[in-house]
C-alpha cells in the first residue's frame, strides 16, 4: 500500500489541477474508438452478467462515469481528490460521486457488478498494485467484471507540472503481461486485452484487460 504521504501529495495534486483537468478531458473520449470499444465490450459483459452498481475507481471528473450511463450501466464514482469529486458532482449533478481510497473501498463485501480502473493505477508503484487489486476482487460479486486501462512500460516519469499547474506526481508505466498475471494471482479470469499505439499527445502504447471474478 503506497505511504501516506504519497497519497497526500496525490490528492493535492489533483485538487490543485481539478478545474483544468475537467476542461481539458472532458471530450477526450470521443477520439478514441479503440477506448470506447473496450467500455462497450466492459458494459456488455456486466450487463449480461444481471444488474447491479459498478464503480469507476479513481472517476476523476466524472466524464467515464457519465459514459458508462450513457451506455446502459447503472455508474458511480470514487476519487481519492475532493477537489475531482466536487468538479464530477458540479459537472454531473444526477450522478453519484463519492471520496475515497482504491486500497481500502468503503464498499461490502461483493457489492458491485463491475469495476472500472481507467489511469487509476498510473500513480501507483508497480511492487504495490497486487494488494489494489485484491481490493477490487474483494468488492465485485461472483461474476463481476474489472476493466483497468493503463500505460505500457517499464518505468517512472516524474512529473512537475500539468495541465497548467505545479504538480508532484510519479507515473508508472507497466507490461500488459505483468499486470494480466497480478490479476490472475488476485483471483481473476483474463478474458481479453487490447494493447493499441500511442494516439497524439500519448508517449506510449495503452493497454485494457477485461478480467472476471469466477462465478
């Protein structure tokens, strides 16, 4: 579990650029139809799996959480930053949002139907992803499905400044191998993955796994 002080400095970091963030993201979805694919894949493999919430771990603004609505699957969303979680409440009234940490969810046992991880895990070293992971095991019912997105690598970027603003955030890129065997070790099903090339302003390929929590 990362140390406390590497959350708080998260957490400031995101309150700091939440405004911005919003602004700058808000549309990004809608040029990438390889992104929007993996979600649709995501949104029917819950819903056939039979009702129930999912939640956007690490929602940020808001704007995946609204395009799980959008297509059909009963969303709400977690963010450790206050500051993101009061721009996803302003920008999305009828949604739920929620404060809180990856690690420890403040979800019962098995109450979700899916989970979604996007960039969530990106601060996150690569040594302390397994116990996130069981988190999100802990949470999804029989049959639930994670979907986490994440960059490909094998490194750290420290980052300064972005989106406008001073920053103090390390970012951690991983192999789409590492990452499908923690979620098998956690208990998971890989079902399917998508690795695609950098789109512009991306300095790396980007990867989704679909994995399920065995019924």
């Amino acid at each position: 579990m990362p140390a406390a002080s590497s959350l708080s400095t998260t957490r400031t970091s995101y309150d700091t650029v939440a405004v911005d963030y919003a602004s700058l993201l808000a549309d990004e979805l809608a040029g990438k139809p390889l992104d929007r694919a993996m979600l649709g894949a995501f949104a029917e493999h819950v819903s056939a799996a039979g009702p129930g919430p999912v939640a956007d771990l690490g929602c940020g603004p808001g704007r995946v959480t609204a395009y799980l609505r959008d297509i059909g699957l009963p969303a709400f969303g977690i963010d450790l930053s206050p500051g993101m979680v009061a721009e996803a409440r302003r920008r999305h009234p009828d949604l739920r949002f929620e404060v809180g940490t990856m690690n420890a969810l403040d979800l019962a046992d098995g109450s979700l139907r899916g989970a979604l991880a996007w960039y969530s895990l990106v601060h996150t070293p690569p040594g302390e992803l397994e116990p996130y992971l069981a988190e999100f095991h802990r949470a999804l019912a029989p049959g639930g499905h994670l979907l986490p997105a994440f960059k490909v690598g094998d490194e750290r970027v420290r980052l300064g400044h972005a989106y406008g603003h001073p920053v103090d955030l390390d970012v951690y890129r991983f192999s789409r191998e590492r990452v499908a065997e923690l979620l098998v070790r956690t208990g998971f099903e890989v079902r399917a993955g998508l690795v695609r090339a950098a789109d512009p302003g991306e300095a790396t390929p980007q990867a989704f796994l679909l994995a399920r929590k065995p019924a």
